[in-house]
C-alpha cells in the first residue's frame, strides 16, 4: 500500500474509534497499536510502552501538572468571586460595567489559573446571577461568561501553548508573550461589545427597570474590596518577571507559582487542613493524569504516522499544490474549525502539527504568530457545539438558561473571534512586537 492509501485508511479507523464513544487517549493508543501490528516490523511493538515515556519525557511538559496545582488552588478558593466583586465594584459606574467587570475578571482570573473551564465555573458562579438579577438577559450572560473563559488556552501560563511549544519546536517564552498582545484584543472586542449590548438592552428596558438600577459605592467600599484581590496579581505579576526575567526555566515558574498559590489560599482563606486540601490535590491528580495520558497516546499516534510517512506525504502534497499562502491558512483554520467541533485543543495541536506546520513554515509564516492564530480559533471550539466545554460548564452553573439561549448568546463572541483572526493577520505585530522586545 501506498502512504497516502495507509493514511486514509489510518484517518478512516481513527475516526470509527472515535465516535465509538471510546476515552481520546484510549482510541489514539489502539488506532497506533493496530496500525503497528500491521505495517510495522514486530519488534515495533516492544517499544511501545518506551515510545510513550519518551514522547512524554520533555522537561518542559513537566509544567504542566504544576501549573494545573497552581491553578486548583487559585480555581477551588472564593478568588475569583472576590476578584469579580472587586472589579463590579470599581466599574459600577459605567455603561454596561457589570458586563465589562466580568470580562476583565475571566481575564485576569484565567491569567492566573490557566484553565478556561475552572475561569468559567469561577467567575460565571457569581456573574451570572448577578447580571441577571440586574436584568441581563440569560443567554448574553452565559455568552459573555463563557466567551471569556476561553482567555485560559490564550494568556500565559496556557497548557495549550505548552504543548504547541513542544510540537512545534518553538521557544515557549515568546508564545507566551505572543499571546498577551491578542488577548487583549480580544478582551477589548468582549468588553466593546458588552457595553455595546448593555446600551441595547437599556434603551429597550422600562424606566425603573433592574437593568437601569446601577449600584453606587463609596471610595471606601471600592478600597476595602481590593485587600483579597491584589495578592493574587501580585503573585500573577511576580510568577510573569520569574519567567520572563530569566530567573527560572518554566517548570521552576510553574513550581513557584504553585507553591505561592497554596501559601496565599491558606493565608487569606485559611485553606491548609488536609481536609480542604483534599479536593485540590485531587482535581490536580486527576486532570494531569487524564491530561498527560492525552499528551503520551497523541504523540505516539504521532510518532507512527510519522513513521509510516503518512504526515511527510500529506504535508508533501499540500506543498504541491501551490496554493497561495493565504488559502493554505485558510484551508488549515477550516480544518481546527471543524477538529474543533469533536476534539479537545490538546488533541487538535498534537494530532495535526506534524502535518501543517512543514506546509506553512514553507509558505513563510510564523509558526509562533500561527501558534496564537491556531489557539484563538480553538477557542471557538470551547464554545461551539457539539463538544463546546466552556458550553456545558455554563449549563452546570445556571441550568435554568435554556441550551438555544447559551448558543445563541456565543454566536457573538465567535464572530468578534474570528475578525480577531483576521485583524491579526493583517497586523501580525500585535503577537510579535512584545516576544520581539522582551526575547531577542
């Protein structure tokens, strides 16, 4: 059989695996077992469970579980109600800032954790109620709320780009800095947005209504409610200086700010018994494990497509066909879009870069601006149906907001994504001006 006749049948099978309904690292596993069993020589076989620790050795994976801890602590403590309430406090007094708190509030909270659904859960436990007791419609809540949860796969430290880092064989520094300028954009359009909608609404809304109801604080209340806040940026802005300064590798950040995080929950929430920490340690355990499971079966499924020239002989064709540099883009962001509709970003990334990236380096592009390009439209699959995790995280907060209502609230937000996508493509300096300064 031919590579390309191998690889049809290789994305064929991996796709009836798939929708068996069988756990991701568990089908990637048996499709790359089967597919060595067949085409492979025998002793092949032996070195699977080698294959696996090797792929999963990098140095700088080993990140991952610290920041998972770090964002556990920070994620199962009152921090990020305190970190909205401060911030509703503070923009109580403009147009639409209760929207605007809660999208800086999912930016400065997934910052800190790293995690789009612990930022969702975080934050839309205590915003969503709260705009909608002051009269905001529920579907533009969950959307505001689950549109900014995706800021956890963007804005440093994001496991997303860690891994994108390790398959693409990029500095992990200059992604992370990458990502900040784009985020901002992207916080920019929500807030925008938001305070657009909330003008809406308002002109609409009877005189009297809760939505006109803004709430006025003293200079008091707005300063006593930033004592809770202000350690966790500390600790976010010191945690950014260890890494970006060159006074620790990531791993050592991640340790850093693990530790940090646990000695601030326990300072100011008093969390430190066992007990309490209990759920913590477990929820770390068990999404590492899950996580670094995905990771190992991923690079393996890698590792024999590679070995059966299967990504060499896909990416070689796409290279023959000469598409212009933009139509490849487009034809790649196409095909994230619809991974997106079935698989996690972890998948997503270490599944298909050994097969887009040699295409697009060849046509000229950063693979570093790709890699914040390449997130932001995976963002959009944490929102969009099927799979849409940030989706079902916000049914799990406020069941009562009807499905229709949640999705359509998001539709928004992944148009606001996508002219992101394509103001960064005409300015691509507002992902690489910052690496460019910091990282030379």
């Amino acid at each position: 059989m031919t590579a390309f006749e191998i690889g049809l049948l290789y994305g064929g099978f991996t796709l009836l695996v798939m929708f068996s309904g069988m756990p991701i690292a568990f089908a990637l596993g048996l499709v790359a077992t089967v597919f060595m069993v067949f085409f492979m020589p025998p002793s092949a076989l032996d070195t699977v469970t080698q294959n696996v620790y090797e792929e999963m050795s990098s140095i700088t994976l080993l990140s991952i579980p610290l920041f998972i801890l770090k964002g556990a602590a920070i994620g199962r403590s009152p921090a990020g109600r305190d970190l909205y309430s401060a911030l509703h406090v503070w923009m109580s007094r403009i147009p639409g800032g209760l929207g605007i708190a809660n999208v800086f509030a999912c930016a400065l909270f997934a910052a800190m954790a790293g995690s789009s659904p612990a930022t969702c859960s975080a934050i839309g436990s205590a915003g969503i109620p709260e705009m909608r007791k002051r009269g905001y419609p529920g579907g533009f809540a969950a959307g505001l709320i689950a549109a900014g949860g995706t800021l956890g796969i963007l804005l440093p430290p994001s496991i997303t780009m860690i891994l994108y880092a390790v398959a693409a064989e990029q500095s992990l520094g200059r992604l992370f800095l990458a990502g900040i300028g784009p985020a901002l954009l992207l916080v920019g359009f929500f807030a925008a947005y938001a305070a657009w909608r909330y003008s809406r609404e308002a002109q609409r809304a009877e005189a009297g209504s809760a939505l006109l109801d803004n709430e006025r604080y003293t200079l008091r209340q707005k300063f006593a409610a930033l004592p809770r806040v202000l350690p966790f940026v500390v600790l976010l802005t010191g945690v950014m200086i260890a890494l970006y300064g060159g006074f620790a590798t990531p791993s050592e950040t991640a340790g850093l700010g693990a530790i940090l995080a646990l000695i601030l929950i326990a300072a100011i929430y008093k969390t430190w018994r066992p007990k309490q920490l209990q759920p913590i340690m477990v929820n770390t355990i068990r999404e590492s494990t899950m996580l670094m499971l995905i990771i190992g079966m991923s690079l393996f499924y890698s590792y024999v497509m590679s070995y059966l020239h299967i990504s060499q002989s896909v990416a070689t064709w796409i290279v023959a066909q000469q598409l212009s540099r933009w139509v490849l883009l487009l034809a790649i962001l196409i095909m994230v879009v619809v991974l997106g509709f079935f698989l996690p970003p972890v998948s997503i990334i270490l599944m298909t870069a050994p097969i887009i990236l040699p295409p697009l380096k060849a046509a000229g592009f950063d693979l570093v601006w790709f890699g914040v390009v390449m997130t932001i439209v995976m963002e959009m699959g944490l929102i969009h149906p099927p799979v849409g995790l940030n989706i079902f995280v916000i049914k799990n907060i406020a069941p009562d907001i009807p499905l229709g209502d949640v999705v359509w609230g998001i539709v928004p937000f992944v148009i606001l994504m996508t002219l992101a996508v394509v103001v960064l493509c005409f300015l691509p300096e507002i992902a690489l001006w910052l690496p460019d300064k910091v990282i030379t």
